[in-house]
C-alpha cells in the first residue's frame, strides 16, 4: 500500500511539473498600466505615511525613556520596556519608509509605459489627390511620422 501511495505521489507530481500553459496572455494595454501604477503609487504612499508615523512615534518613546534613565540615579543597564518598543518601532518605520522606494519607481516605470514612448517614428503611406488624363486620382507615397509627446 505504501508503495502504491509514494508511485501514485510521484506520478502526479511528475505530471503537473512538466505540465505547460496553452494560452498566452493578452499583452497589457495602457489602461492597464495606469490601473497598475496607480495601485503601486497608492502602496507606496501608505507605507511611506505609516512608516513615518511608526517612526515619529518610536523616537518619542525612546527618547523619552532615555531622558528617564539619564535622570534617573539608579542607572543599572537595563532598558525599560518603552524604549526597546521605542527602538522597534523606529526600525520598522525606517523599513516601511526603505520598502516604499521600490513601488514608487515601479509607479513611475508603468506610468511611463502608460504614457507611451515620448517621442516615435512611424513609416506610412500617405495618399494625395492629383489628376491624370482629366480625372482625380489618389496617388500613394511613404511618408515619415514624427510623434512627440508631452
């Protein structure tokens, strides 16, 4: 039985390893990338505010402590326990604020995915009326496109 259970556990799992997706997804619009830098600029603000409130609020629990034991005459090397909270939650204020930098460039890059490419050359064929032989003719010609974006 337990061999049949661990044949049984590796052919599923050899299955599903080689298994392989058949569909692709659908390239990104701009739209897309707008929904997307707005969530990411939307992250990163909160963590940015929390992180300097966490911080704020760190320093004066810690500061506040150490002002305590300077005062204090008994000095025996042992931290309350509102300056290590202090302590900790000065680091993890500094860690929000350090983990909103990557959302805000990732903001920024699918806002300019978003926006499209500043400035782009395209290759068209244009058409221009003209007459021949008593009738108006359109006639083809490539034309360059310049487009610049602000």
């Amino acid at each position: 039985m337990k061999k049949l259970l661990c044949i049984s556990l590796q052919l599923v799992i050899s299955i599903s390893s080689f298994s392989q997706q058949t569909t692709t997804p659908a390239p990104m619009t701009q739209g897309d990338y707008l929904d997307k830098a707005k969530k990411q600029s939307r992250v990163a603000r909160v963590l940015l505010i929390s992180g300097a409130a966490l911080t704020t609020t760190g320093v004066i629990l810690a500061s506040g402590n150490v002002w305590n034991e300077i005062a204090s005459i008994n000095y025996n090397n042992e931290h309350s326990s509102g300056y290590v909270t202090g302590v900790v939650l000065l680091t993890t204020g500094i860690a929000s604020m350090a983990g909103s930098v990557p959302f805000f460039v990732a903001a920024s890059k699918n806002r300019h995915r978003a926006a499209g490419a500043p400035v782009s050359f395209k290759f068209i064929m244009e058409t221009q009326p003209f007459i021949r032989q008593g009738s108006l003719v359109k006639s083809s010609y490539p034309a360059i496109a310049l487009r610049i974006g602000f």
